[in-house]
C-alpha cells in the first residue's frame, strides 16, 4: 500500500483509511497546544494574514475530510435555506449564525418529539450571494421523514435539498462549500456539524509507516475508493489514496464457510 520513501501520512476512521504519500517531508506538521491562558502579544500585519490562510486552510481541509469520513457510502442529502427580502437580519452574517443556532436547537425540539432517540448528523456552511444576502448550505444524512421536522423548523425563508447521488461529487462539494472562506473576516466561525461528526485520527511518517506495515489488512479484498496523483512545487509527487475498510469484515465472513 505505502512504500517507505518520501513522507507518509495516515487518516483513519471507523470506516475509512486514508493515505497520502509526499515525495519531500513538509516543513511544517503541526504544532500542538499545551493549554492555558495565552499571553497577549502583538502581532504584525504580516503574521496576522497568514494565521488567517493557515484558519482556513485548517478548515478547508475539515470540510472535505468531515465529508470523506461521515457522509461518503451514506444516503446523503445537501439542502440550502435562504433568506427572505423582509428579513432583518438577511446581510448581517454575524446575526445569521444565532439565528441558525436558534435553528439547530428548534430542530432538535421537534426531533425528541416526534423521533426520539434519532441523532441528527449535519455539516452547514453559511454564504452570502452576491448582493450579500445570507444563506446556508448543509449536507445531512437525515432520511426524507426526518428531513420534514428541518424544513418545519426553518421559518426565515425557502428550504431546498437535493440527493447526492454519487460519492465521487464530494470532492467538488467540498470545493463548493470552501469557496467564500478566502473572503470571510479572520477567525470567524466558517462552519457548524452536530457533535457526533468526527475527525480522523492522524498519523505521520515513521508512526505511519508502521502502523501501515502491521495492520491486518488484505488490501487486495477492501475496495480503493479513490487513487489521485497530484504534484506540488515543494512536496514534489504526491499520492493520495482512500480506502473503504468497513468492507473489510464483510469479504472476511463471506469466506468463512459454515460448520
């Protein structure tokens, strides 16, 4: 699966394993925080834009693995609410995000009524058209008789949902959902998920390696999702593969034969 060369780099998920080779190591891996009130200091204009870019990089790069991870090989819906002409509030971003707030926890009312017990999974992304009105976009893998308690819930203005049919969209919807990030004020909420959402877990290069070479994985039964190649000017030739372990223990049993 990962020869050792280059740098290495491992997602992993309850039903997903993703791997990413780098010809040339990256300079830059990631820094963890160790808590605690953080000293004030003063920082340069300069310093201040790339924090920004670093921001949305980070959250670029959660939009499209919250995607590839929770709602890929799922019944998944995207669903836009706009805003009416006579709403208030319909070009103060700020004001939109409470508002969707209220929304998320109207939502939930209803579903404890009405379908208790079910937990809603969602990643929403709030946009402005180019008159700067305010709308939101949200994909859910809420079945059709869940999804009338969202559009019950949405009072501001028009609800639309459209089935994604195919996994091998995600990737463009990711970029979709992205595209207004470069253009939002530094350090502003750029998306909500319900908590049940997760992040894969991540490993790099020697960890990664490892971890590859000792998992009891027979690759030539999970299914390859997807195998891009890409090049970067300073990572050089890049391999970037996902692959659908949750098949896994479905081929193992299936060659079981019965007592």
């Amino acid at each position: 699966m990962i020869k050792k060369s280059g740098f290495t780099k491992v997602l992993l998920s309850p039903r997903f394993l993703e791997t990413i080779q780098y010809e040339h190591a990256p300079a830059y891996i990631g820094k963890h925080s160790k808590g605690g009130r953080k000293r004030e200091r003063t920082v340069s204009p300069e310093a201040h834009e790339a924090n920004r870019r670093q921001a949305i990089r980070t959250a670029t790069n959660n939009i499209r693995q919250y995607l590839d991870h929770n709602f890929r090989n799922t019944e998944a819906y995207f669903i836009t609410l706009t805003v009416r002409k006579d709403v208030s509030w319909r070009f103060d971003l700020s004001e939109a995000k409470d508002r969707f707030e209220r929304y998320r926890r109207a939502v939930q009312k209803r579903l404890r009524k009405w379908a208790p017990g079910y937990t809603l999974n969602y990643l929403a992304v709030p946009e402005t058209t180019k008159k700067g009105t305010v709308h939101f976009h949200m994909v859910t893998d809420a079945p059709p008789h869940i999804q009338k308690h969202l559009r019950a819930a949405w009072t501001h203005g028009r609800y639309s949902v459209t089935r994604i049919w195919s996994d091998k969209s995600l990737p463009r919807l990711a970029n979709y959902l992205c595209k207004q990030f470069r253009d939002r004020p530094p350090f502003k909420k750029l998306y909500f998920k319900s908590n049940l959402l997760y992040l894969p877990q991540k490993l790099y290069d020697d960890e990664a390696y490892d971890y590859l070479r000792n998992i009891p994985l027979d690759t030539s039964m999970v299914p390859l999702v997807y195998k891009n190649y890409s090049h970067s000017e300073y990572l050089g030739e890049i391999v970037h593969e996902l692959w659908d372990t949750s098949r896994h223990d479905r081929h193992v049993d299936a060659e079981v034969e019965p007592l």
